[in-house]
C-alpha cells in the first residue's frame, strides 16, 4: 500500500504495522506530536471494536486503568528509546484486561 501523507496536517501514513484494519500515522518532523499515536480504523472493524471494548473496560475499572497506567509508566521508564521493548513489557498486563473484559 502507497505511504500517505496530509500535507495539511502533517501525518504521515505508516501502514497497519501488521494489524489489519488499522492504519498508523505518525509525524517526523515535530517531536511535541510523539506524545500520541493516530489510527484510523473502518467503522465496522474488529481492530476498532477491540480498541472500543478496551477502553470502555478501563473506563468502567478504574483499578484496572490504574494498573495499566502503572505498568505504562514503568514500560517509558525503563524503554524510554525501545518501542519493543515498552510493548513487550507492556503485553502481559493488556492478555490480562484483555480476559478480564471478555477479548480473549
């Protein structure tokens, strides 16, 4: 798929980074914009229905919020420059809310 690029906005289109149904976006030139992820999914997806499920859950558990908050925390303490490493940190605390609200 072509790479996408809003000359208005600046995103730039990264693919779905191997999740189907979700397409990232990033900046490169504006490091202030780092802070957060864009993705843009089809109404009817599962990746988007996923991501809903989620955040409904978090929003409805705020002990579950706060504990994926906590080990966010300490996933950009301690891979400040490691994306797989944050998400490997990451990833047995998100399988866990995951069965908690009912995705796996």
């Amino acid at each position: 798929m072509a790479k996408w690029k809003c000359t208005v906005c600046g995103y730039i289109h990264e693919g779905d980074l191997g999740i189907k149904d979700r397409h990232a976006f990033k900046y490169s030139d504006k490091p202030h914009l780092r802070l957060h992820h864009l993705y843009v999914c089809p109404q009817d997806s599962a990746e988007l229905h996923r991501h809903l499920v989620f955040r409904d859950f978090l929003r409805s558990h705020p002990s579950a919020a706060a504990q994926y908050g906590a080990v966010k925390e300490t996933a950009a303490r301690l891979y400040p420059n490691d994306i797989d490493g944050y998400i490997r940190h990451k990833s047995p605390c998100i399988e866990e809310l995951y069965k908690q609200c009912g995705l796996k």
